[in-house]
C-alpha cells in the first residue's frame, strides 16, 4: 500500500471518529444540563470534555465512556501515526475489523484477552 493511499483511508476514518465524538459530546452537554453540574465546567475545551465526563461517569452508560475514550485514543494514534496497529502486540490490526470497529486499538485476538480478562474480574467482584 501507497503511503498517500493509507494517509486517505485514515482521513475518512479520522472524520469518521470526530463525528461520533460530537455525537457523544451533545450527549454529555444534554446530561450536564439535566445533572446541573455546568458550573464544574468553565470552558468547552477537550480538556472541560474529558472532566466532565469524569464527573458525569456513573450517569452515563459504561459503554459510552469507554467509547469516548477508545475515540479520543484513536485520534490520538491517527496524528501520532501509529493507527491501526495493535497497542498489545503491535501488530497490524486488520482492515476489516477497522472497518466495523474504526476506535479499535487491539487486535481481535488481544481484545479478546482482555475481555476474558474483565470478565473474570467482573465474576470476582459479584461473588
Ligand atoms: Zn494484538
């Protein structure tokens, strides 16, 4: 693959990812309105972003949270060049999981691993 061509598939995934990201930003707007907390945050900043998810944390599906974080990180390894490579293993991640997951930062095998790994501590902290 052509250095031009990876740099096009990345823009599209880059914007991609900074739409999902503004979705997910309206939505902690919305639940900062709704939880009062607006004058925790000063500015409209990434950083105001970030913190008011850290405080908005236990209203918000877990999911989400994760998702914002796996998008912010993916940014991060779009500008620092390193996307699409596996953070665990450093391996290449394949196009087609990407594809379906474009803030994937592991390979489907380290993913696994650590989902196994999150069950069991899960099950630990149930029993
Ligand atoms: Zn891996």
């Amino acid at each position: 693959m052509s250095q031009s061509s990876m740099i096009k598939k990345t823009d599209a995934i880059k914007e991609g990812l900074l739409q999902r990201k503004r979705e997910l930003e309206a939505g902690i707007k919305q639940l900062q309105l709704d939880n009062d907390v607006s004058d925790q945050i000063q500015d409209s900043g990434d950083q105001a972003i970030s913190s008011a998810f850290e405080s908005l944390k236990s209203s918000l599906h877990n999911n989400e949270y994760e998702e914002f974080k796996m998008i912010e990180k993916a940014l991060e390894m779009i500008e620092a060049g390193s996307y699409g490579m596996c953070v665990d293993c450093q391996e290449a991640i394949s196009e087609k999981r990407l594809k379906s997951y474009p803030n994937a930062t592991r390979c489907i095998l380290c993913q696994e691993k650590v989902e196994e790994e999150n069950q069991k501590n899960d099950t630990n902290s149930y029993f």
